[in-house]
C-alpha cells in the first residue's frame, strides 16, 4: 500500500513492462451494451483504439440513501471475435490511485489480453472521476521549501477534512463500499463473471470482493499482494530495513557494484546516524517553476526517499549512488523528494481507509519497534495524528480472516519489495487452495527496471487465458535479473 496517488509502484508488477501495445490494436469487437443506469461520457483522456467511458451513479451511503456519487468507468472493447463475457477488471493500488490513470499512463495491457476480452479500469470511489477526495498536503510550486514539512503535516489534515466534508461523508470510503461498487459495475455493464487484476492496495480489495461475491469471478492476479491481516503502516520500518538491507547484500555480492561502495554498509549507517543529530541543508528545484531553493532535509525526509526509491529496481539501483549522502551531497536525495511529492500528493481515500481499517488496529508499541530502523517510526506516530483528526468509518476490531477460495489465482511478489513482501504472498496463498505464488528476483514493490520481465507476463496472460493456474512453467522467472547499479562515473 503506497499511500501515493499516481505512484509508478503501485502499477501491477507483471503489466506495467508491458507499455503501449494495445494502443496499437485495431478494435473490431463489439461494444459492450451496458444496462439501464450506465451513462456513456466523453473519453477524450483515454488514449486507447475505442475506449469508451461511462458513468454509473451509486449511494454514497447505502444504508441511508441520499447523495449519488458517480463512479468513472472506462472500457477498452475486445479487438477480435468472438467476445467473450468475462473481461479483464483491474484495480488500482494506493489506496487513492485512479484506475483510468492507468489506462493513460501506462496502458499496461498485452493485445492477448483485449484480443477477445474487455479490459475495464473502474475509478474506485474517492479517486480519479469518481467523486475525488484530493488534498493538496505539499506547495505552492514557487515555495520549494514548503515541499519539505512533515509526511503529514496537520494543518493541511484539518484543512483538507473542512473542504472534503462539504460535500462528502468520508466515513463512506470503505472496502466494503468500494466492493459493492465493483458488483454494482458488473451488473451494469452485463458481465456474468469477471477477472480481477489488482495491485498493491487493489489486492485487498480483489479479495474482499472475492470473499463477498465469489461465484462472479473467474480468475485473480494478485501483483504485491496486501495480507488480510496487515494494517498499515504497521512494520514499515521493519520491511523497509529488511529489503535494503538485502539490496546492500546484493551490492557487496556485485562484481560492479562492490568496487565502486566499497563501505557501502558502513556509509548507509553513517548517513542516519548524522541525521539522528539533527538536520542538514540541500538545495532542490521545484520540477515546475524550476528555481533552485535552499531546503532543510530531516532524517525522515531521507528514509522517505530511500524507501520509495526502493520501491521499484530502477530506483533501488540508484540507492548506492545517492546513499553517498554520508559525504555531505544531500542534493540528489533533496530533487527526488520534491519531485515525488510534486507529482501526486495524498488523497482523502487514503486517509479514509487507513484510518478505518489499519491505524486503529496497530500496535501500541508499533512506533518504538520500528525506531531503531532507518526509517524509524514517524509514519505510524504521523499516521496516528492524522486519523485523530479524520472522520472514518468505526469498524469493528480484527481478525479479518484469511480467504478461503477455490478461484483460480497467480500471486506475483517482489523479493526486495519493502512495503508488501513475499511472506505476505505466502500466507494469502496458503487458503487459496487453487493458486500459484510468483516471486521474481530482485523485484520491489513494482519490478520496473529489470530485464527479462516477458517471463511474467507471459504467466499473467496464460493464468487469465486458462482460467486455471496448474501446469504454469515458471522456471523463466530466474532469468529475470537487475541489468546493473547507477555507479560515480555514470553520473
């Protein structure tokens, strides 16, 4: 779970390597003849051969009917013959990422896939075109310093909430909600059964939405999978520490790498150990306006940025490189901040969901355990702050219990991912009885910058093709390896 909208991270690991390929389909197939309450819109933002966009309007609150809520549904047609009745839905990861965010951005499609399926990206309730809860936690652009306060600073909180409620009940953004949107969606557009492709915080929700109308599914992929049982952001301290500490491993191992950070170890130490003391000065560019600032970089704004670099291999194999911070250069960990938070910022729904569903049910201790990580234990105090001062729904307390299911499902995990590791796969596939759990090397959150990826999509397009994931060959995925790490000289 990112907690970022737009986050490159949260796009599934397998999909997202794919490109623009299916822009490039001719679309022949017939549309899809939706039922009474979808409303064909404009679809001018997608840029795929016959997408088309419809709006379906649903309760904000079903138990007390009253204000309608659209929720944006974009639907790329099968480009063959014959059409067949169970499309390809995908749901986005933050939670707070559109769906149809990335169906432009990234179009992480194969022409397998829509040669005679739909794909349908449906914006979850909160995001995107389906009423957005968008707050802007960081700015002005022309303010390069007001990038730089805290990951969750309250006084944005509070201002966000007051302009939110005025037209929202935030205690509404639930799972539970956005699973009866979904089922609301497949009945509107006349779909008996559906497959379902989420990634990261689109895990949960895939599971839940299995757990609640199973018959309807034909098939899951599960890219970064979301145990039931995590709460974030519980252990972020720990799994960040445990998947850097594996990439150092990696470096010290690399006949590249070792040469060039020889104390590399010792100089990742070195960098938090001084922050510990106190901040530090850099000097950062907004994207926008282009001004070069004078910033003052926490120790959290540090773990921030190694985290999220790790949160992809293209980015894990720049850590090396700007983990050279011990020698006093803060610029380069300063630039990735401001563009990070410049290019997304937190959403309501974030905010929603975690405090309805995570931050209430961490432990008390959580904070203090992950302290003596490099991240430390500011999301969870900041988290925690926050929700004090956000409207959510009242749940009651775990277990929420692992699901028991026979549908068929491929499970894809990274094996540095920092945030939702491969144990976490391994325990959701335990109750799966028909499912196959993927681990590919050297992945994080995303596995973005590796090379040798057409090995998983070709398990993603065979596991949603056969409805079944038995007899997959998965011996392709060792080849998949980090084409190398950013070094001094390739500056």
């Amino acid at each position: 779970m990112s907690g970022r909208t737009r986050s490159r991270a949260a796009v599934p690991v397998a999909l997202a390597a794919i490109g623009a390929a299916a822009c490039q389909s001719a679309w022949s197939g017939e549309a899809p003849a939706p039922g009474p309450g979808a409303n064909r819109i404009e679809c001018a933002e997608i840029r795929a051969t016959g997408a088309r966009c419809y709006s379906l309007p649903v309760p904000e609150n079903r138990a007390a009917p009253g204000r309608m809520i659209p929720l944006h549904v974009v639907v790329l047609p099968a480009a063959g013959t014959p059409r067949l009745q169970d499309p390809v839905v995908y749901l986005a990861g933050g939670p707070g990422q559109a769906a149809s965010s990335v169906a432009s951005d990234y179009m992480p499609l194969v022409r397998a896939l829509r040669g005679n399926r739909d794909i349908v990206f449906a914006d979850q309730r909160g995001t995107g075109r389906s009423h957005a809860l968008l707050c802007r936690f960081y700015g002005p652009p022309e303010r390069p310093e007001s990038y730089f306060t805290e990951f969750l600073p309250i006084d944005r909180v509070r201002e966000c909430r007051d302009t939110l409620a005025r037209d929202s009940d935030l205690r509404q953004y639930t799972t539970a909600a956005s699973v009866e949107d979904l089922e609301a969606i497949r009945v509107a557009m006349g779909y008996p059964q559906i497959n379902v492709v989420g990634g990261s915080y689109g895990t949960r929700l895939a599971l839940e939405y299995v757990r609640r109308y199973e018959k309807h599914v034909r098939s899951i992929v599960l890219e970064s999978p979301v145990t039931p049982s995590m709460h974030a952001p519980e252990s972020f301290g720990r799994m960040a520490q445990s998947a850097l500490d594996a990439l150092i491993e990696e470096c010290e191992a690399s006949p590249s790498c070792q040469p060039a950070f020889p104390a590399l170890r010792s100089e990742a130490a070195a960098v938090f150990d001084r922050l510990r003391r106190g901040p530090v000065m850099a000097t950062a560019a907004h994207p926008a306006s282009g001004s070069p600032a004078v910033v003052t970089l926490t120790r959290n704004h540090v773990a921030e940025t190694i985290r999220y670099l790790m949160y992809s291999p293209r980015g894990a194999s720049t850590v090396p490189f700007v983990l050279r911070a011990h020698a006093g250069d803060y610029d380069p960990i300063a630039n990735f901040l401001i563009r990070w938070r410049a290019r997304g910022t937190f959403d309501g729904l974030y905010l929603s969901i975690t405090c309805a569903e995570d931050v209430p049910f961490i432990a008390a201790d959580a904070a203090d355990r992950d302290e003596p990580t490099y991240l430390g234990g500011y999301r969870v105090r900041e988290q925690r702050a926050a929700c004090a001062e956000w409207p959510h729904a009242e749940l009651p307390p775990p277990p929420r219990p692992p699901l028991a299911s026979g549908v068929p499902a491929l499970l894809v995990s990274g094996t540095l991912d920092p945030v939702t590791p491969p144990e976490g796969g391994d325990e959701i596939a335990r109750t799966l009885k028909n499912s196959l759990h993927v681990r590919v090397p050297l992945g994080g959150h995303s596995a973005t910058g590796l090379a040798g990826l057409e090995c998983v999509d070709d398990l993603v397009r065979a596991a949603i093709e056969r409805g079944r994931v038995d007899g997959l060959d998965t011996s392709c995925v060792a080849r998949v390896r980090r084409p190398g790490f950013q070094l001094p000289e390739s500056r």
